[in-house]
C-alpha cells in the first residue's frame, strides 16, 4: 500500500498504531564476552567486586543491541545494488514495514526508561509495537513521524528497560 494521496494514507498509518509484535529471544543470552566488547566501544567501565562468578557489570542499555541479523537471514549489504536504497533499515525492532512513499529516514530521537540490570547469562527477550504514527505537511512534502516502542525483559519476565524511539521518514 503505497500511496501519494494524505487521507488514505493517514487511514493506512493509524491503522497500524497499536500493532505489536510477538515476544521475541535474543539469539544468545548476554554473555561477559560481547558485554566487555560493548563496554570498550562506549568506554563504561564499572566493575561489581560483590558479583559472583564474573564481576562484570552489564551496562543498562545493553539489551538493546542483542537482537542480532540471525545466520540465515539475508545480508542488508546486498540491499545496496538498489538504487532507492539509502543504506537505512526501516526494519523498527520487528515490526512490520511502513509502506510509504517517502525515502529517506531520519533520527528523531531515543527516550530510555530503566527498570532492571541485566546479569551474565540471563536471557533477553523484546516485545515492540507503535504507539504513534503522524502525518505532518514539511517544506519539502509530507513527513511522517513514527513512534515506537520496544520493551526488554530477562528470562524471568522482569522488565529491564523500555526504549521508545522516532523515526522520521520523508
């Protein structure tokens, strides 16, 4: 459904406000390897002395990044021979795709509410879903604003954090 006309077009949008996703596991549960690593590359460097067996602290927002490309899936690399292709992923935590006339992406933004810490070993699962999507008229032509939301949990069911992100497409 891809369309240039606003009115079908706001119709189709807020229809998928609301739309979810069903709860998804990380590949991998976290591991004080790629926890190290991340640590490195955002230069966090707290360590528990109190936290048996490893005194690896995992950073709050690392849940975040554990939703990796899994084996068999296609490379987003080979996506680049299309010449409409910018490069960008409109893949938002798993929901599905926006079928929209615009084509660029932009950040608009990260908002992170934290509950919880996640352990070495623990397990990660993510649930995400729309919470807004707005049509807006720019300089440039229609933009539209898409809010959405992932939430994190360990394996116990305990929420670790919510990250509510914008994009922008036009």
């Amino acid at each position: 459904m891809t369309t240039t006309d606003d009115g079908e077009l706001l119709d189709y949008l807020q229809r998928m406000i609301g739309v979810r996703t069903p709860r998804m596991t990380a590949l991998h549960p976290v591991e004080s390897s790629e926890v190290r690593r991340f640590r490195q590359a955002t230069l966090f460097e707290m360590l528990d002395p109190e936290s048996e067996p490893d005194p690896v602290v995992v950073p709050l927002a690392f849940p975040v990044h554990m939703f990796r490309r899994p084996l068999n899936a296609p490379d987003p690399l080979a996506l680049m021979t299309d010449p409409d292709c910018d490069g960008m992923d409109r893949d938002f935590n798993g929901l599905p795709a926006l079928k929209v006339p615009m084509k660029r992406l932009l950040n608009g933004g990260y908002r992170y509410r934290f509950s919880k810490r996640a352990r070495i070993g623990d397990t990660v699962s993510r649930e995400a879903r729309y919470v807004d999507i707005r049509l807006k008229q720019g300089r440039s032509g229609p933009m539209v604003f898409v809010e959405y939301e992932g939430v994190y949990f360990n394996g116990e069911g305990e929420t670790l954090l919510s990250s509510t992100n914008t994009m922008i497409l036009r």
